[in-house]
C-alpha cells in the first residue's frame, strides 16, 4: 500500500536528495518547512548549501511537471512529491493556548493529511526527539530519518576471529594462504584464527584485495618513528597505514587506544623517511568542547593555534622521543617541517575545491564530520593520496550528529568491501590505567 511520509525541515536540510527516495510513495512538504529553508540559503555552510539545493530541486520538478506542486508532481519512480499549504489545518490541531510555532504548523498538516487520507498510512519524519514524541502524543507514527544511519555496535570492526582446528593453522602457514569459507570476508579483512584445542595458540591471517583467500601475515612489532605497537589492534593499525596500496584507512577508537599517535608516526615515516609522499598534511575539523570561548585575537595562525595544539603536542612527542632512531641535533620540530614544506597542519574550513596529490592525509578527530563532509574531504584525493581517517565515535562535539549518523561510521560501512580501503576498531586503551578506566566507566 502507498504510503504518506510527511517531512519536518530537518530531513531537507540533513539531506536534500531525501524527497526522492521514498519509492511510489507520496511525501508531503508543509509550507512552513520551505519557509524555514529560505532562513538558512545564504548561509556558506553545508546547512546553506542544503537549503538552497532544496530549493533548486523542488523548482526543477515543478518547472518540468504540468501539475504545479500544490496539486502534487509526480516521480520518476512513480511516486509524488507536494507541498501542502495547511491552511485550515490548524483548525483541528490540538495545541495549547499561546503563541502557535512552525513545529505547531508542520505537525497540524501531519495531522490534517492523516485524518484526509484514512485509507493510506501517514509518517511523520523529523530528526527532532521531542517533535516526534509530541507527533506520537497527537496520534501520528513519528520515526526518525535513518537512511545514513550506521548502528554502532554492529559497526565493522575490520577482524574477524574464527575458532578453527589446528589443522587449518597449520595449513594457512604452509601454504601461505587458505580460501576464505565463505561470502562474509571483505577486502583487508583481517582474521583471527584461534585454534579450539589450545585457545593460546592462534594465526593472523587478512583476506586478500579479490576477498577469495586469506593470506597468512607475520606482523611485525618494530617502532615507527619510536613508537612500538602495544597490542595486536595497533600493530594491525601500522599495517594498514605502512600499506601504500590501501588508500584509505579509518581508524575508530576510544580515547587513548593511539589512534592520532600512530597516524602521524606513519606519516612522518612514510613522507621523511621514505618519501613515498612529499609531505604529510594534518587536518581536523573546528568544534569546541563545551561551551565555546568566543573569537579568538590575532591573525589566523594564532586563532588556529588552540584548536591545532593537539596535533602539535603528537607531533612534538614524535619528533623528540628518545627512543627516536634519530640523533638529537637532527631531531626538527613541527615548526621547521612546515618551514620545509614537509608538513602541512590545517582545519578542515578551507578543502573544499582543492586538489591534494601525493600526500599521506590524517584527518583527526573525524567523528564531527557528517557524510557529506566526508565525501568532500575523500574527493579531494589527487593521485598517490592516502587519508586516514580517526576518531571516537562516542565523544562527538558536533551538536547535530550522534553515533550513529557521523560520516565516519558511514565510510566505515560504505568502504569495507573496497580493494582500497582498510578499516580496525581499537578497543584497548594505551595511555594510561586511568584513561582507559574512564572510557569504560563513564
């Protein structure tokens, strides 16, 4: 049966394209939600840049359709798309007494369309929590837009464990590599083979770029730039970011499982040691904790300090470690590699419309960016680019996203049967006992 999905302005400006993924149903668009879309077109954000896209696509449909979008047009797919006036719907409407909102008037039209089309189901979308639960207190069914949704506790963790017989460990050693068993292995999978007999004894093998063998790998615990991997998640990090095949990698973490450290120790080896890339370019996007301090005096640099300083308190730690192959005097600091144009440090403010080619790209703290952000930083790869991408799904400073809708959990999900792409969930915590017992507890 054709149903009625009835939007609330924030679907729009989450995703303009959502109007035309509702199949053969009808969506209805309350005038109220165009008149809060135009509050927000001039705005050079991606809300803007939303807003206005909306607004080109309902003028495109209605100049090519001979209905106007009061009467309904229809869809490619067979489906309508119409902005309801709701004129007289406030009439029914159930609101208390006092000043009537734009939520008053988006609910009121859900209402009148429910009570007009008794035959079709009607849905109210709306990404507001208490606006559905006000829909739900009315009599409407209210749900969430979930089409870039990623559950995060079923998020791809990029290894797999298999309890398998000693026969099998032995075989995938001999021969190098053993078919994988069936359909559910991705590209640079990495597997886990404990045997069932001595749960102590086990094989690491990663599911070749075809996903039709696994192939025996011997991972090495050697320091990068001295920083040694602690656990196996980490030395399977530094795996995947030392693979110059793999042009992407998304490292997901709590705070302290080395996320950040373990990036930049690759970068800095793969762009001064090795020089696969000629610089190493660091960026993260601008999002207080808290409250925020207001503007910020002096000239860009010195606004972007505060915001950097995490950056540059790895990178210090890097550059100077004692444990660093390199002699003291030969030691630089991030200042003089960004004087020799060896290292780049910027917020994500500016990428859009740039080309960046032959560079080893971190992007930290990823998890406040949303899916479309996301795809204008990964389409900023030239060639011989490769981003990694980190962050904490679960302290997110972004006000309008959750664990479930950032973009880094959407390229978790969307890249992992990608040749190109690596993915590893660290779960084990590094920086100290009480870090690590305060990303548990609290």
């Amino acid at each position: 049966m054709q149903k009625i999905f009835v939007l609330d302005t924030n679907i729009l400006l989450n995703d303009p394209n959502s109007i035309f993924k509702f199949q053969e149903n009808e969506v209805v668009i309350p005038i109220t939600c165009i008149q809060e879309i135009d509050k927000f077109k001039r705005e050079q954000t991606e809300r803007g840049r939303n807003a206005r896209t909306v607004g080109r696509y309902l003028d495109h449909i209605r100049r090519e359709s001979i209905t106007t979008l009061a009467e309904g047009v229809k869809t490619e797919k067979g489906g309508i798309i119409r902005v309801e006036l709701g004129l007289d719907a406030l009439k029914e409407y159930p609101h208390q007494n006092g000043e009537v909102t734009n939520d008053d008037r988006i609910l009121a039209v859900a209402l009148a369309t429910k009570k007009m089309c008794n035959s079709r189901p009607v849905v109210f979308l709306t990404r507001d929590t208490n606006l559905r639960i006000r829909a739900d207190a009315i009599g409407l069914i209210a749900q969430d837009y979930i089409s870039d949704h990623t559950n995060i506790e079923e998020l791809y963790s990029g290894i797999k464990e298999l309890s398998v017989s000693e026969k099998v460990i032995a075989e995938l050693y001999e021969a190098g590599e053993i078919p994988v068993p069936d359909d559910s292995y991705y590209s640079n999978e990495f597997v886990l083979f404990r045997n069932e007999s001595d749960p102590s004894h086990t094989g690491l093998g990663k599911v070749s770029k075809t996903a039709t063998h696994i192939q025996v790998i011997r991972l090495k615990g050697n320091d990068v730039w001295g920083i040694k991997p602690r656990n196996l998640e980490q030395k399977i990090a530094l795996s995947l970011l030392m693979d110059d095949s793999i042009q992407l990698v998304t490292l997901v973490g709590r705070a302290g499982t080395g996320k950040t450290l373990l990036s930049l120790a690759a970068g800095l080896s793969k762009s001064l040691d090795e020089s696969v890339y000629h610089k190493l370019l660091v960026a993260r996007p601008v999002f207080p904790m808290g409250r925020d301090i207001g503007f910020l005096p002096g000239e860009i640099k010195d606004k972007l300090k505060p915001w950097m300083q995490p950056i540059f308190d790895n990178l210090e730690m890097l550059l100077h470690s004692d444990d660093s192959d390199q002699e003291p005097q030969y030691r630089a600091s991030a200042y003089d590699l960004i004087e020799q144009n060896m290292l780049e440090i910027e917020p994500l403010t500016y990428i859009r419309g740039r080309s960046i080619p032959n560079q080893f790209f971190v992007v930290d703290e990823s998890q406040n960016l949303t899916p479309h952000e996301i795809k204008t930083i990964i389409t900023r790869a030239g060639n011989g680019t490769k981003i990694v991408l980190t962050g904490d799904p679960y302290q997110i400073d972004n006000p309008y996203l959750d664990s479930e809708s950032t973009g880094l959990t959407h390229v978790v999900e969307r890249f992992k049967s990608s040749a190109l792409a690596g993915h590893i969930t660290l779960t084990k915590g590094e920086r100290s006992p009480l870090a690590q017992l305060a990303a548990d507890i609290l």
